[in-house]
C-alpha cells in the first residue's frame, strides 16, 4: 500500500513519500542552509577559492607573491596562511615582517608596457 507514491531521493538513494519532491527532507535541508548570512559565506568561500586560484597560478619567482603575501596573509595564522597561499609557512612569516609598501604592485600607476607620450623610445 502506498508504493505508488515512494519517491527515490536523488542524492542519497533513501526512497521518501514527499510528494513533487526529488529529495528526501534530510537532503533538502542539506541543499538549502537556512543560516541568514549564507550569502556572505558563499562569497567569503569563493573568494578564498578565487585568492587560492591565483596564487597557484602565479609563476613561482614571480616578484609579485611576495607583497601579495604580506597583504592577504594578514590577520590569518602563517600555516592557515601557507595552505591558503601555496607556499611555505616559512616564506609567509618572512613575507609578513616585511614592509612592501614600495613594492610596485602597489606602486606602479601605468602598466609596464604602455608607452608615455613624453619619452620616445628607440626603435
Ligand atoms: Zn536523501
């Protein structure tokens, strides 16, 4: 009786008798966090991953890691930090102590290629 109406959760396979529904109310309540400021954690998360991306892509004796470093490594723990940042926890306590207010990431006010009408370069 009532077989008709068991329903097969497509995420744990568990069979449920929630009409029009295609998971179980565990698995719903899984999808769907209720916590207010999800939003903010989602962002916070892909931020992490966007940072994570970055410096995993940066060449490794590029110039750049280290301010980089400095700055994103702030306020978090040098292992956290290392993990986050693709390097050593080490270099990330070495980068911290540094000032890198002079580097010219934060410096540089023109890309390094674009050409100054004031100067002609030689050809
Ligand atoms: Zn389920």
């Amino acid at each position: 009786m009532g077989g008709a109406c068991q329903r097969v959760c497509r995420n744990c396979g568990c069979t449920h008798s929630r009409k029009g529904h295609r998971h179980c109310w565990p698995c719903e309540k899984q999808r769907k966090p209720t916590q207010p400021n999800s939003t903010t954690l989602r962002t916070e998360q892909q931020l992490t991953h966007n940072v994570t991306e970055l410096m995993r892509t940066f060449p490794p004796h590029s110039h750049h890691r280290a301010p980089l470093v400095h700055h994103l490594s702030r306020g978090l723990d040098s292992a956290t930090a290392a993990n986050l940042l693709h390097c050593s926890p080490s270099y990330v306590r070495q980068c911290k102590r540094k000032n890198y207010s002079g580097a010219d990431l934060l410096q540089d006010k023109y890309a390094r290629d674009v050409k100054r009408q004031k100067t002609q370069p030689a050809v």
